[in-house]
C-alpha cells in the first residue's frame, strides 16, 4: 500500500432532502459516489467554490450566506490514487421544487439513507464520515 502523498483542497455541500436523504453524485470515468463539490480554484474562497461547483454540478444557484460551514476534514481521496483531501464542508438547502439535473462532469445522482446509505458504486471515504455525521445529528 502507498501512502498518500498529494493533498486536494476541496469543498462539498452536504445536501439532505425534507425526507432525510441526502444527495450523493458520480462523476464520469470515476467509480465513487460523493457530495457534490470539486477542487478549490488558486485564490479561490471556499464559499466561492461551492457556489462555483453546486451551480456547474446540478445547477444549483446558492446564495453564500446561506451556506452553512459544517466542518473541515481530511480524507484519502476516492478518485486519485496517492491524494488526500483537505475538505471544507458546508450545508446547502434545496430551494422547494427544485429540479435536480446532473450536468458538467456528473454521470448520475443517488439520495441515500444517512444511517444506512446504499449506492450501486462504492462511496467516497469523506462521504461516508459526512453521512455517519448527518446520520448521528438527524431528529429521532
């Protein structure tokens, strides 16, 4: 086994539906699914990049200040063999009616069960620490 040797700085939104499940995605030519987010542009603020990425992603239009900041964690990264990443997470709220479409680099959309998240590809390491999270902070 190789150890990580490079570090990604990305975000990733935390999305969860009125029902408790959350949005997980997949991007062409990969094998994981994982939030939706991506890399950290040079000079590039996180809340910047998340509203970059949900709008190029699922054409989400996010307003900055409604992204709440969860947590910032690090984890070997799904897709990149020798990577980690050094992940700023936030909480992003569905508009009522919106219609979810994957478009840029995304092959398809899952929504999971937090507590029990079943996808018919393996999920990312941060995925799974997120969804434990949300899974652990859900109203019983």
């Amino acid at each position: 086994m190789t150890t990580p040797t490079t570090t990604l700085h990305i975000v990733a939104a935390v999305i969860v539906r009125a029902d408790g499940r959350a949005l997980l995605v997949r991007k062409h030519g990969t094998t994981s699914f994982m939030q939706v987010g991506g890399k950290i542009e040079p000079g590039e603020d996180p809340a910047a990049a998340l509203v970059r990425e949900c709008a190029e992603e699922i054409g989400l239009v996010v307003d900055p200040a409604q992204a709440r900041p969860l947590t910032r964690r690090s984890a070997v990264a799904a897709n990149e063999p020798d990577h980690v990443v050094d992940a700023h997470v936030f909480e992003v709220d569905l508009p009522d009616g919106f219609d979810l479409q994957v478009q840029a680099e995304l092959a398809e959309h899952v929504w999971v069960d937090p507590a029990a998240p079943v996808a018919p590809h393996p999920i990312a390491p941060l995925s799974v620490d997120l969804l434990a999270e949300v899974a652990r902070s859900a109203p019983s």
